[in-house]
C-alpha cells in the first residue's frame, strides 16, 4: 500500500482516502470530531477577552490522543486582539506544549522575532513548526538554523519560494492546505516539480518527519 499524502495543516473536515489530515482545532471557534487527527489551540485572531473558558477547554483535549500538538497558536500583529493578551495566551500555550510534551504549530505574522525569543526564554526544546510560511529566504534560514521546521502551502504556486523549494533541507519541511480549498495533490506536484524530485521520495520523507515531530506511528 501506497503511503499517503500528508497535509499538516488544514481548516477542512472532509477526508479522502490517500490523504493524512492533521486538522486544525481553533478552541471556541471549531469542533472536534472522533475520527480525525488535530492540532489544537487558541489562535491569536479569536481570543476572548476573559479566555478562561477557552483555556479550560485547551487543557481538557491536550490530553487527548488525537491532539497530537498545541497550535495554531502564536503571535499576529495586523489583528485586533490586544498583545499583552496575545504574548499571555501564547507563553502559556508553549507551557503547555511542553509540559504535556508536544510540538508546536505557529501562526506569526510579523513577529518571527518576538516568537523566537519567547520559544528561548521558555527553553522550549520540542519541535516547532512555523505553519503556512511564506518569507523571504533569509528569514527561512534564520528559523532554519535554530532548528524550527518549516510548512509551505499554497503560496509556493506563485514562484516567489522556488529558491527556497531547491534549498530547505527536506527533513525539515512540511506541506499544508491551511484554508485554501486547494488539493495538497497539487502542492506536493508543484514542490517536487520545482525540486526535481519524485513524489514517490517526498511522501516518505514528511512522513517520516510526521512520526518524529509528533511521535505518532502511521500503520501501514
């Protein structure tokens, strides 16, 4: 049997066959399921102003084992929520991804800096994964270097991340929808297209990079 094409990242509920879904859990706003695999979390955009409902529900599916990471969770500077609320809601998920032991899955936008620092002042030392990435070069190797993963989606179709495509290293990347009604077919089509690799060799590489981030066997 074939392996499947993973999708890291996705805010969709419908499955097919050949495909891995790691589905997105954004706490108060999205369900769960009992078939599904998930990452869960309180995004950045959709923090209430008093969260403690919120951060219940968080600590009562993290131990679940079908939340295999914290996320989407981070830091957003265009949105309205306030960032002292923003930088709380976030330290506290990283200590939670810790203390139940797994990986973290981020939404940044332009605070790749301050998410950094927070990660190294928690001396947080599991996988984290900076989902939907879409910078420059520079920045991929700054977040490259310090040992983060890194998950392209929909973006790469522009052409804007091809010399990003033929540099990362590929036990550090990950493929995702995100929100896009966009087959991850097509994504990993245009990644090994532009790489010059068969497709055949990038499913089994991100799904050994699944089962080592999240520590989650697939069996076959």
């Amino acid at each position: 049997m074939s392996l499947p094409f993973l999708d890291i990242h996705t805010h969709s509920t419908v499955r097919y066959p050949d495909i891995l879904s790691v589905q997105n859990y954004i706490i108060g706003r999205e369900a769960m399921d009992n078939e599904s695999l998930y990452t869960a979390g309180i995004h950045p955009w959709y923090i209430d102003a008093d969260p403690s409902l919120q951060w219940q529900l968080l600590e009562t599916v993290v131990g679940t084992p079908q939340v295999i990471g914290i996320g989407e969770c981070g830091l957003d500077k265009h949105c309205n929520t306030d960032w002292d609320l923003q930088l709380g809601i976030f330290e506290r998920q990283i200590k939670l991804a810790k203390k139940a032991g797994k990986p973290l899955l981020l939404h940044s936008v332009r605070a790749y800096q301050e998410i950094a620092q927070l990660l190294r002042v928690q001396q947080f030392d599991l996988p984290v994964i900076f989902h939907g990435f879409n910078k420059n070069i520079k920045l991929a190797k700054q977040l490259l270097d310090a040992g983060y993963y890194l998950s392209l989606g929909a973006d790469i179709f522009s052409g804007r991340q091809d010399a990003l495509i033929s540099e990362i290293p590929l036990d550090r990347l990950f493929l995702e929808t995100d929100d896009k009604a966009i087959d991850i077919v097509a994504i990993f089509s245009y990644f090994c297209a532009a790489r010059k690799l068969p497709i055949a060799v990038l499913k089994q590489q991100l799904m050994d990079n699944f089962e080592r981030v999240f520590n989650y066997r697939i069996e076959e």
